[in-house]
C-alpha cells in the first residue's frame, strides 16, 4: 500500500486452495497489510510457522507475488476507515474464526494508514504488530530532509531533478524547487498522472513505472535524463540502499525526505524480530 491514498473496504478474494477451517487453524490466523517488497518473503515464513494468512495490498499488481502462496486470503483494493476494519475483525471474531494479530507492514511513511490500523486494532481488541524497516547509513553526498518545505533553502536552480517521492506531494515538491528542471518517477495509475499535470511536469519527464529489484529501470532514466539531484524517501532498506547506490554510481546529490517517528504505543519490530515474537506466540488464556 502507499501511504495518502484514499482507502476502501473490500471482500477478500476466496483462495485457491480454500483455507483451513476454523476448527483446524483455531486462534493460529493473522491479518497483513502490506505495502513493502519485504512482505512476499515473510507471508511465506509466515506460513511456515503454521499462520493462516489473509493480506491486504492496494491493487493487483501489488497481489501478485502472494498468489504463489498456497491457502491465503488476498484483498486487493483498500481500507474506508476505521470503523471498516473494526467491522471485519468483529466479523470475524463472530464466526469463531479470529484474527489473533494484525501486522502493519506498510510503507514507513504511510501515515494515514498506521493510524486507520491502529485505531481500528484498538477499537476491536485486536493486537497490532509493526514492520520496522532497518535505517540505512548515510554516504557522502546524502542531504536528509525534516520536512519537504527545506527543499526551498537549497540552491537547485538550472538543475535536474529527480522527485521519486510519489505521487501525494509531488505538487508541493515542484513548488519548492521552482528553480530546478523537474523529472518525476511515479506509479503507473490515474492519480500519479493526475498530479504530474496538477504540478505542471512536461510529458517527456515524465515516467510511470513500478520499481525494479534491481533498479535498473531507474538507473536508465538517470542516464537519459542526465539527473544530477534525486530526491527519495528515507524508507530504510534496500529500497533506499538501491538509490544510495544508484546515487553513488552516476555521480548524484542524494536528498533523502525524513521518515516520520513512529508511534510508541505500536511495536515496531524487524523481520526477524517479528517472526522470533509469532513464533513463541500462544492464544491468550
């Protein structure tokens, strides 16, 4: 899932096998909303501890690499609000077939969606778990951002830039660079479009693409294009280690926006971290 979108409630699609019954699988059931490339891997180890699955990702292209898995639940589309998820963990508490969890494994700067989780979990008595990605160590050339409004304090004019930060503040980041010569990397949908218009992008630098693994896609771009300053997400992991790398390759000034503080009140784990904890985990009584 990615984070400022406007989320919806739907059915999950029946898997193919259809999961254990409730009787077979009693209190071993979690429920994953994902949003991160870390997601496939652990539903997989997931299930090798014995966890039935339903995950939750925004669209079908995001679902893909889960149909390989056997016997999950997948829900493609997204989340109305609170009172939408707490309405489903009641449900299925109601059918004596509980989710004994909820794992937050979001984007990290998917803010409106941990709070929609956190709230609706609350709300129900359900636990919530979060994926913490680790932090990545900065190289020379990183500038680290606290807010997107210090891009204004930069001298970027003439320059060209790369705004890989999505499509939600894309506006605001093109605003802040007035000077620069824009280039923007989005997701391949009608709302990326919509707001490379809005911030007046020309077509031609314009590319609508899913990331690579390997970010060759991304490396191509900064060659055609001639990038000489990329701006990112502090998102941690490999996907940000992919353009520290890319960075340092092609010779690039790196601006990495601040990853938001997460809240206290939600365990954030690693993976490890969080299949050692659903591991040693028991029904409560």
């Amino acid at each position: 899932m990615q984070g400022g979108s406007q989320h919806q409630f739907v059915t999950p699609r029946p898997p193919q096998p259809a999961p254990l019954p409730p009787a077979a699988g009693q209190g071993r059931r979690l429920w994953m909303f994902a949003g991160t490339g870390e997601g496939p891997g652990l539903a997989q180890q997931l299930q090798a501890q014995g966890w039935r699955l339903r995950v939750s990702v925004v669209d079908p292209a995001a679902g893909k690499p889960y149909e390989q898995l056997s016997a999950v639940e997948i829900s493609v589309g997204a989340l109305a609000g609170v009172g939408a998820l707490r309405t489903a963990l009641e449900e299925a508490e109601a059918r004596s077939d509980p989710f004994a969890l909820v794992i937050d494994a979001t984007h990290p700067f998917a803010e409106r969606i941990h709070t929609t989780l956190q709230q609706g979990c609350a709300a129900s008595g359900t636990p919530l778990l979060r994926l913490s990605r680790p932090p990545c160590r900065l190289g020379p050339g990183c500038t680290v951002l606290p807010e997107l409004a210090h891009l204004s304090s930069l001298d970027l004019s003439g320059r060209r830039l790369l705004l890989a930060i999505g499509a939600r503040r894309l506006p605001e980041a093109v605003a802040c660079t007035a000077g620069a010569v824009h280039h923007a990397r989005l997701l391949p949908n009608a709302h990326s479009l919509q707001q490379a218009m809005a911030a007046r992008l020309a077509p031609q630098r314009v590319a609508c693409l899913r990331p690579t693994a390997e970010g060759s896609i991304e490396a191509a771009l900064v060659r055609r294009w001639g990038i000489e300053v990329i701006l990112v997400r502090q998102s941690g992991g490999e996907p940000e280690r992919r353009w520290h790398r890319l960075a340092a390759r092609h010779g690039c000034r790196l601006l990495l926006l601040q990853r938001p503080e997460p809240g206290s009140d939600v365990p954030a784990l690693s993976g490890s971290e969080l299949l050692r904890d659903l591991a040693q985990w028991r029904p409560p009584g």
